[in-house]
C-alpha cells in the first residue's frame, strides 16, 4: 500500500491531497487560491508551502495541471495563459519541495481517467472521450482502456479543433477553435455583443433558462457545435462513450441538448452520452490512480 501525495494545478486555484492509492479515497486536503503573480519563484513558493504538511507521509507525487505538460515542464497551447510560467519546470520543481518521485499529466487528461475508472462497469466501455465544457473547453481520451497521454502531452487538446473557418482568432493561432465559439467565455462574449453590455456565459445561461430566446440560441449553438466534435470524433476513433462535464457541459438541460443534436445523425455517430459524475476532485484523484499503477512497476 502507498500514499500519493496528489496536486491539482488550475488557473483559480491549487489543491494538494493525500490519497490512498489501495482505495483511492482522499484522506487529508488542502487548497490555496493561485497566486496572482506569475512569476515562477512565486509560484514555487506557494507550491512549497502549500505542499510540506503533506509531503511526511506520501511515497510518491502525481500532477494534474492545466496546459500542456511535456517532459514535465508545463507549457500551453495559448502560452498568455501561463504568464511568467510557461516552460515552468513543473516535475523538477516539485521533485526539489518533496524529494518524491514525481510524475505530471494534463488536468482534462487525469479527469478523463477518474471519469473511465468511475463507470460501472468500465469493462463495456473501449473508448471513451471526457470532454469538459467549462471557461475553456478540454478534454482527454480513453482508447483501448488506456489513457492517451500522447508523447508530447497534447492527446486531448479537443479544445482547438476548428468548427468554424471564418470564426474568431483563438490565442492558440487558429481561427474558429470550438473553444472560441462554444466555451463558456465564447457564450459570454456572445451574450456581451447581443445584449450590447457585458454579460458573462453564466448570465446567458441564466437568461436562456428563464426563456429569453436569443440567449436560448446561443447555448444551442454551443450545444450543436459540441453535438459535431463528437459526431467528428466518433467516426475518427470509434467512440462508445462520451462523459459531458464542466460547468457548462452539466448546466441544466445541456446534455439533452447535445443528445438531440446527435439524434438528427446516423447511428454510427452517436456514442453513448454521460454526465460527469466527479466534482472538483477528478483531477486529484484520476492522477492519483493513473500514476500509482506506473509507481507500482517502479
Ligand atoms: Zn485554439
């Protein structure tokens, strides 16, 4: 039996957590909000105080951050989203705090792990795509009952896949990412321009839930541009689940909507469709279990 000291690293906040790899329950958490700044000697110094009460009792480190981790230095597909961190040495610099072993995976992949191993049975289930639809949209794949990581980190990345040629400029270069035109950040913007002042995704929704139409036929559009990457992604890979989660993507009446745009297309097309059962701890716990195997061949 071991002890995996896990760390969720998000652009609001950092959690750290204990957990027990033979039941994978958390037994001890802790969260601090993200530092403001982003220097990296900030960042470290929140990460070490953040992590020293945890580290007495853990074997070993697992990581589930936002952006991209490649060889375990964290970058992102959007490098202003990072700041002052992109290329921070993520794995060396918390190797250096704990003197664990310390392993690091992307945030949307590690939860599209928690989603896999929480289906009941799993065993019916061979490929599976998690895809969260929240400020950003991410996601991560199960193929074969394995976790795709990809050899430079970016398996998932779904988020800037192009629904629409002539749509807006993303921070990643490409115009029309679903990212940019479905997330809840696009639903505000789109809200903003239509109601002629700011108007954040969760007022839109809000609106729409309270039967304004046109706030209505922004979710919808958000809906049916998902309801496509998954069509898209389905024929690809042959997928024959796809977990829904985020705060947009579990909002009420979401996923039936994305649901009733996929029944307008022909079966192969149409995966099964789940809500997300995890909170906010997927992330924590699906690194914890994807790492304790890779620790227990060590
Ligand atoms: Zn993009």
């Amino acid at each position: 039996m071991s002890v995996c000291l896990a760390v969720d690293i998000g652009g609001t906040k950092i959690a750290a957590a204990l957990v027990d790899s033979a039941t994978n329950h958390i037994v001890d958490r802790h969260q601090i909000v993200t530092p403001k700044s982003q220097h990296p000697a900030v960042f470290s110094a929140a990460l070490a105080s953040l992590l020293t009460p945890f580290i007495a009792p853990a074997d070993f480190v697992a990581i589930a951050s936002t952006g991209i981790i490649n060889n375990g230095i964290l970058t992102a597909l959007n490098p202003a989203n990072l700041g002052g961190l992109n290329r921070f040495e993520l794995v060396d610099e918390i190797q250096h705090i704990t003197k664990l072993p310390t392993y690091a995976m992307n945030d949307a992949q590690a939860a599209a792990w928690y989603e896999f191993i929480s289906l009941t049975p799993n065993n019916n289930t061979h490929n599976m795509l998690f895809i969260t639809i929240s400020t950003g949209i991410g996601g991560g794949l199960v193929l074969n009952q394995q976790l795709q990581t990809g050899a430079r980190g970016i398996s998932g990345h779904i988020g800037h896949t192009v629904v629409d040629a002539n749509g807006p400029v993303c921070g990643c270069g490409r115009q029309g990412c679903i990212e940019k035109v479905a997330s809840g950040t696009a639903i505000g913007e789109l809200g903003t321009a239509l109601f002629k002042r700011p108007c954040t995704g969760q007022e839109v929704y809000q609106l729409a839930l309270e039967g304004n139409s046109e706030a209505l036929n922004i979710i919808h559009s958000s809906a049916a541009a998902v309801a496509e990457l998954i069509a898209n992604l389905t024929i690809s890979l042959d997928l024959d689940t796809v977990v829904i989660g985020g705060s947009v993507g579990l909002a009420p009446h979401y996923c039936e909507y994305i649901q009733q745009y996929l029944n307008e297309k022909p079966e192969l097309y149409r995966p099964r469709i789940i809500p997300a059962k995890s909170g906010g701890d997927a992330g924590l716990l699906g690194a914890a279990h994807w790492f304790a195997r890779q620790e227990s061949h060590t």
